[in-house]
C-alpha cells in the first residue's frame, strides 16, 4: 500500500515507527534489503535509521548547525556505486525525518507533537509521506492521547497513514479512527480486517468521505494448545527438561528483566545438556546487538523450500531462549515450545504469534503448538491476591485480572477465529458472569485504573502542541518548549516525554583504567555509546543522576551530553547508592542490593 502511495504520486516517502529499537534495526534492514534495493529505482535513495542509538549503526554525523562537505557512503558496503545511503546532514539530531526514507521508533514521531523547541521540523519532516505505525495495541493511556494528537496532524499535512495490529480492541480502533478522520465509524467486519478512512482538514472537523470496513481473507484457523502451571522455577525446568527429551526449541517470556536474569540462571545451572539463552533490553549496546543477532539467527525462520515449508541450518537441536517482552513484537522468530508470564491477553496473543510461526519439521512431542502460562492463580477459584508486585507495576491488575478471568478455563484457542473475541471479552464493555469474590476485586482495580489513566491522559496533554488549527492561535498558544527527556537533570514536569514511568539515564561503563579522550572523536563516540546502557530502575535514577560522573568533554556531543559515566572495578562491578551493579556478558546488568554476602 505504501508502495502504490509512492507510485501514483500521492506521497514523497515513507516513515515507519516501530515499538522498540530493536524492532527498528530488524525492519530497517528488511526495508533495505527487500524493498528498497529490489525496487529498482534510478538513482540515489536516502535511507535513514531513526533512534537514539541509530550511531550504533555505522551512520556518520554532524555537529548541529553545520552543513558538512556531501560525500556518498553506502550504509551497507561502503560501495559508492550502489543505490542506498544514509547521507550525513540528514543524521544530525532532529534532522532524520527529513530523509524520503526513514524506518524508526514511534517516539520519533510523537515528538512531532511535543512543545519542543523544534518540533516543526519533525512535523515537516512527516509532511506527504506515508507514516506506518506498527504493533499499535502495545501503547498505554498515555502514549495513545499522544498518538491520537499526532494523528490529527498527519491528516492535516496530506500524510497517508497505515496502522497496523493483530490485537487492537475495537474501542481502540474506533478512537485512532476518529482522531484522523473526524468521524465515528459505525460499520465493523469480523477480525481479520481492514478499515480505510480519509483525512480531515481545518476547518472541517471530520472527513466527507464514509468509513470502509472490509473483511479479510486467511488461511484456516489453528489450534494453541494451553496449559497452566505454577511461576516456580523446579517445575519450570522439569517440564523443559521433559517435553525437550527429543530437541526443539523453546522460550520462556519472563514480564520483568530481573525475573528472565533468574529464570536464565536456574535453567542454566539444572538443564546441562540444553542450550540456554538470555535476551533482554538492559544490557550494554554492543552486547545486545550481537544477542538480538544470534536470536534472529538461531530461532529465525530460516530458508523457504519448494514444498512451502522452512529450514534453518543454524536452529539448535535443543535450545531455551528465555527473554523479556522484547521479542514478543515484530521479530520474526519462530518456537516449537512456549511458556509465558500472565500478561494482558492482547500481549499473550502477540507471544502466542512466535509459537509454529512457518511450516517446518518439529521434534517429537512437539508437533501441536503447546503455550503454557505461568500463574498462581487458581484456575477455578477466587482472584489471587496478586499476579506479583513487579508483574503488577508492569500491567494493570484489571486487565490481568479479566485476562485470567477469560483464560483460565480454557484447554485451546483458535487462531485468529478466536483472536477478536478474547480481547473483547478483556477490554470490552461487556463483564464475564463471576462471583461476588471476583465482582469486588474487578470494582477496585477498575477504579485503580480509570484513576491512574485519567492521570495519564492529563500528563501527556500538557506536553502537546495545538490540535490543527487557525497559524495566529498556533503562535499564541505555543510553546512551553519542553526540554530533552533524556536529560536527567530536568524535572519530570518539563520533560518532552513520549512513554510514561520510571525515567531513565544513559549510563556509559567502563573499566576503571580506561582513558577517555577530553573532546571524543566520532570512533570515540561510537565506542561509548556501544557500552551504555538505558537504565531504568526506581531505586537508583536519582543516584546515578547526582553522583555518577557527566565528563566535561560530553557537554557539546549531542550523543553523550546528557549521559553519566561509571568506571567498574576488576571485577566489573559499581556500587552506588546501596547497590551494586555488575557487568556480564551472559547475563546483562544485575542490580543486587549491597549485603554482607556481595559487598
């Protein structure tokens, strides 16, 4: 569809916002290699990684303000002659959204909308393209008042916008629907579907055009087969151990990077003649691009065969990949096994989507698809008192609470027959018939969450600029000109934002010899950032923020000025604050509270 947009003349390029950096750097060599080097077009193309560690790719930059010298650079070979680059002015920060071609995180383009300095830039920089969002269901409260801001002003500036998910409920839909062409839309097709609507634009406040519903056509449903057990670790490992007697693959999604750190090591220390691995996002940069690679190599869907089916010559005989929810969205992985936290349905679906993903041979005993969720609930009896704390700061207790409520009776689901009518029963007005017990539960946690997302909505509506309006109010109304949110030493209140919760602050560790250069050069800057990490963690932000040294030379470097520096000692370990931080290849960063026993 973008495609087509592109060819008839109706857009000047494409955007596309992903959820996670991750699943950026996965799309943006997809858009590389299938599409735009397949696309034969005459001339040079303009491509552009959008995010914050977009350096991390082999791009070059330039000083803000500056217009350096064009020189051609292919952002894959280095060939000069080749039809793709990333050129350098474009790379500048706030600038890559100028570039015709772009593929990125959503933030990039919900800061469009932010009263930043700059925001008119990012906003000129969508204008007449076509802006893809994937994985929309993934957004909370406040990220959705954002998108549906932002929404508003893509119709205005002719933009042609395609949103994608496999899991939206239909209140959800009909609200995106609304905030782009100004129109309720009545007309509802069976999942799976397609709506189109047309834009609205100032003055008008929706759209002339009716909305379209059509259903879509797909293979058969299959079935999932569930199976219930208790969060324990020994159980955990037993039943790996058993059902992978005669190989496969399998993943264990953990809800927290704390819970997958000790799920890893358990596995690893009873399951001696299994492969173990572990993926999450709190790790060095270096480290979790070689991992998210070796992931995407060993449990990808490999080489298509004449009979339609997949091979994979570097799929282990007996693997477990246990991860965090980074691999639950847009990464093409494919399991033979699965076992999964409790999480909100629409989030156990996408997980469920890794599970048989492409026809291939299975191992025996695994041939059906089998998704075993983790739980101490009682399947049959009252609401468990918690889903557990940290699992509770992640998700919201209602809709862990309906999700098990609609789950815990089932032995399958059909795929996608199934898929609509699971997430309506969660996020749909209609409540299951349960009793007294679970009536006053699912009241107190409704009023918990109607509360905190109405607070949400509220926080991200101060941060946005105007809808469309008349260019005099635009003006007037504008601009509190919020500042970086990566700038631990600006209050929340003034921080532009995109995702809700705890802050974070870029921390660049090193051993404690290493000598830093006083102005660092591009390799310099590119080495640092390789060894940071985003780090987000309640007890330790104003720690770090206050007595983690910010080196001087960082100060003008527009990837580093607002990073702090922790130097480790031989064992590659800090302590701050009453923790201790620990470095480990294998294992990421682990955050222990300083004891006896550790100190």
């Amino acid at each position: 569809a973008a495609d087509l947009a592109l060819c008839r003349g109706f857009a000047r390029g494409i955007y596309i916002a992903m959820p996670t950096q991750a699943t950026s750097n996965a799309m943006f060599k997809r858009v590389q290699v299938d599409y735009l080097k397949n696309r034969r077009h005459k001339g040079k193309l303009n491509l552009q990684l959008v995010h914050g560690n977009a350096l991390l790719a082999g791009m070059g930059e330039v000083r803000e303000g500056e217009i350096s010298d064009f020189k051609i650079a292919d952002t894959d070979t280095g060939d000069t002659n080749t039809d793709m680059e990333a050129q350098s002015w474009f790379t500048a920060k706030k600038r890559p959204l100028l570039s015709p071609f772009g593929v990125g995180t959503i933030d990039q383009s919900l800061l469009s909308v932010l009263q930043t300095r700059h925001w008119f830039v990012r906003l000129f920089g969508l204008a007449g393209k076509v802006v893809i969002f994937d994985e929309i269901h993934a957004y909370d409260a406040y990220m959705v008042t954002i998108l549906e801001r932002l929404l508003q002003w893509l119709a205005e500036i002719d933009c042609t916008v395609i949103l994608l998910s496999a899991t939206l409920p239909e209140a959800r839909r009909k609200a995106l629907i609304y905030a782009y062409s100004g129109q309720n839309s009545s007309e509802n097709k069976c999942y799976p579907r397609i709506t189109l609507a047309q834009s609205r634009h100032y003055i008008n406040q929706e759209t002339n055009e009716l909305i379209v519903c059509k259903e879509v056509s797909v293979e058969d449903s299959h079935c999932i087969y569930l199976n219930f057990s208790r969060n324990d670790l020994e159980i955990l490992a037993g039943e790996l151990t058993r059902k992978l007697e005669h190989g496969g693959c399998a993943a264990v999604i953990c809800d927290t990077v704390d819970r997958s750190i000790e799920v890893f090591r358990y596995l690893q220390a009873n399951m001696h003649e299994t492969e173990c691995l572990l993926f999450h996002a709190r790790t060095l940069q270096v480290w979790r691009r070689e991992r998210e690679d070796e992931v995407l190599r060993k449990f990808g869907k490999g080489t298509k065969q004449h009979d339609g089916s997949y091979t994979n010559p570097d799929r282990p005989f007996r693997a477990v990949l246990v991860a965090t929810q980074v691999i639950e969205q847009s990464l093409d992985l494919d399991f033979d096994l699965m076992f999964s936290e409790i999480a909100p349905v629409d989030l156990l679906l996408q997980r469920i989507g890794r599970l048989h993903r492409h026809s291939r041979t299975r191992p025996e005993g695994l041939e059906m698809p089998q998704f075993t969720i983790l739980c101490d609930g009682n399947r049959g009896g009252a609401p468990p008192d918690t889903f557990g704390k940290n699992i509770e700061h992640i998700y919201d207790r209602y809709i862990l609470l309906r999700t098990w409520l609609v789950v815990r009776g089932k032995a399958m689901i059909e795929v996608p027959a199934e898929t609509e009518k699971l997430i309506e029963k969660v996020y749909g007005t209609d409540e299951e018939i349960c009793g007294p017990d679970w009536i006053e539960a699912l009241e107190k946690a409704k009023r918990n969450l109607v509360h905190e997302q109405g607070e949400s909505q509220k926080a991200a509506s101060r941060l946005l600029i105007c809808p469309p309006c008349d260019s005099e109010d635009i003006v007037r109304q504008f601009n509190c000109e919020l500042f970086d949110d990566d700038d631990p030493e600006v209050h929340t209140a003034i921080r532009a934002a995109t995702r809700e919760g705890d802050p974070s602050i870029m921390l660049v560790m090193v051993n404690a010899g290493t000598v830093l250069a006083a102005e660092p050069a591009l390799d310099e800057v590119r080495d640092l950032l390789g060894h940071s990490t985003m780090l987000s963690y309640k007890g330790l932000y104003h720690e770090l923020a206050s007595n983690c040294e910010a080196p001087k030379g960082w100060e003008k470097n527009t990837h580093l000025n607002h990073a702090r520096l922790m130097r480790l000692d031989e064992n590659n370990r800090a302590k701050i604050g009453g923790y201790i931080l620990t470095v480990n290849e294998k294992l990421g960063i682990v955050i222990e509270k300083e004891s006896k026993d550790n100190g």
